[in-house]
C-alpha cells in the first residue's frame, strides 16, 4: 500500500510512505515462532480475548521465549 500526503493549500506532496502486510495462517506463525525459539501460549481472536477461530476478525498470539 502507497500512501500519500499532500498539503491543502498547495496541493503538493508532503511526504509519501509506503507499507506492506502479510497474512499468515496459525499454523505458520506457531512454527515462524518456534524457529526463533518461542513457543505460543495462546491464540485469541479479537482483542476482547475471545477464543481464535477460522473467522475472527484478527490473530492475536501470545508466546513466550524457551
């Protein structure tokens, strides 16, 4: 994604940055994780808490270092 800032009075462009994301399944964070030695605690699916599943809107994961 290319975002771009632009001042309103000029209509010139401030400054323009730029970012990129990267979906992962569980199963590919646990073992990214496990590669760094950290080892997933929980997994939840929003930032109430609530358990993960297929379709909660986020994957939070809470790990810890061996």
């Amino acid at each position: 994604m290319k975002r771009m800032f632009i001042d309103k009075e000029t209509g010139k462009v401030v400054a323009v940055r730029g970012s990129s994301i990267r979906v992962y399944m569980p199963k590919e964070l646990i073992d990214l994780l496990s590669r760094y030695d950290l080892e997933v605690e929980k997994l939840y699916g929003d930032y109430r808490m609530s358990e993960y599943r297929a379709t909660s809107p986020r994957l939070i994961v809470v790990a810890k270092k061996r």
